[in-house]
C-alpha cells in the first residue's frame, strides 16, 4: 500500500528514520511520541503535565498536518492506544 510520511513543521528532530506520522489509505498512523521540543532538548524535566500537554500537541500537529494533505479530516471513529512509563 503506498504511504505518505508526515513530519509537522516545527517538529523534534527524528532520532530513528521514521516520520513522526504517516498516512495509509485512509489511515493515519502516528508514532510514539516524547516530550522533546524541535531543538531536541526535553521538555518539562520532572513534570508530567508539561510532558504529557507537550506530546499531546505533537500528536495533535501530526493529525493536522495529515488533514493539510485530506483538506478534511474523516470523521470515522479512532482508537489509540497509549503507555505511560517511568524511566528506570
């Protein structure tokens, strides 16, 4: 199936060779996201508000770049899922 990556502007800086999102057909898969802004610094050292505010919007920004390339976003039912560790 062909696939379109998706990589915000703006967005942390990869540190593997995927794209922060990518569009299938008419799926959109994001990757996990951490809480690392553009210049590849952390975010909210020791705060998990800021963290987790901080990846929301990375989410956030890869859906809406995808519905930059659908000029809408469907309106079909999502599902994600989503881990919350703590670094040994």
């Amino acid at each position: 199936m062909a696939h379109t990556p998706i990589v915000p502007a703006g967005s942390a800086p990869p540190l593997a060779p995927y794209a922060p999102g990518v569009r299938a057909g008419n799926n959109i898969y994001v990757s996990g996201m951490l809480p690392i802004d553009k210049d590849g610094q952390s975010v909210g050292v020791g705060d998990i508000t800021a963290q987790t505010r901080h990846v929301l919007e990375s989410i956030k920004a890869v859906i809406e770049a995808a519905a930059h390339q659908w000029l809408i976003l469907p309106t079909t039912p999502s599902s994600s899922k989503t881990w919350l560790t703590t670094p040994p």
